[in-house]
C-alpha cells in the first residue's frame, strides 16, 4: 500500500470513527478501523496486487540466491485473503454495534454466480459509492457489505 493509501485510510477512519465515539466502545471504534484498513487495503490490491510484498519476495530470492519458484501472485492473493480472515472478528464487533443504531440497515449485497470477476466487480463498484458517501449509517452498512464480500473472495480463493 503506498503513502496515498494510507492518508486515505487515516482521513476514512477519522470521519467514521468520529461519528460513532459517543455510541461506540473502544473495541468497537478499534473494530472500525479495521475494516476500514483492510478493505482500503483489497481495494489496492484488486487494482494493483501487492508490489511491497512482491519486491520483498523478490530480494529474498536473491538474497538466498535461490531457484525455489516464488510465485508473487500467489502469494499476494494468500496475503490478501489471511489478512481479510484476520479482521472477522472486527467484522462481527462493527456488525453488532451497527445493527443497534437508528437508522441501521440490512445488507444490500445480493448473492449470485461468485467468480473472480464477479466479486471483483461488486466490490469496485460498492468501494467507489463508499469513498462518496458522506452519511454514517450508509457508509457503514457499504463497509460492512464491502466486508462481506472480501470474506466471500477468501473463502472461495484461500488454498
């Protein structure tokens, strides 16, 4: 993830987090920022993969001056759907806080054939309504459904 990224983050996480702190525990608000990281975090990834992780590969390779075959995309993708099975937790933290809101509402994601170009689809088009939306429980129930969908991408990918 490079230095706008991360800004992006830290600017999505100020705003979310800012207007839950009243309603929010600690855990829950940390929870927050979670699954917002993560989910800045497999939008980079689905656009880019992840070139730190494969330049780090890449110098251990040489490094060990090695022939094992590394497989960079392989491992980004494993990357990826580890880190997204790391913040399920967070997931069902938000969750829970969220649905006792005022204003709280179901999930709008609609299952159908899941293939990588489907979820890759879904997830774009929901990330760029999420970067827009400037109401709380909107933005939230985007970033939950946005979860969702990554936890569906590492299931069907994680090997």
């Amino acid at each position: 993830m490079n230095n706008n990224s991360r800004k992006r983050v830290q600017t999505i996480q100020a705003s979310m987090v800012k207007s839950v702190e009243s309603c929010f525990s600690e855990s829950e608000q940390d929870g927050l920022r979670c699954l917002i990281r993560l989910t800045v975090e497999f939008d980079y990834y689905l656009k880019a993969g992840n070139p730190p992780l494969r330049k780090l590969m890449e110098q251990s390779q040489l490094r060990l001056n090695t022939n094992i075959q590394i497989k960079p995309k392989e491992n980004e993708l494993r990357y990826s759907t580890e880190s997204i099975f790391w913040g399920i937790d967070s997931f069902c933290h938000v969750n829970n806080a969220y649905n006792v809101l005022v204003g709280a509402t179901k999930s709008r994601v609609r299952w159908g054939k899941v293939s990588m170009s489907s979820l890759k689809k879904q997830f774009v088009s929901m990330f760029k309504k999420f970067t827009f939306e400037k109401n709380f429980e909107k933005k939230c129930r985007l970033l939950l459904d946005l979860f969702k969908v990554q936890i569906v991408f590492a299931g069907v990918f994680y090997d």
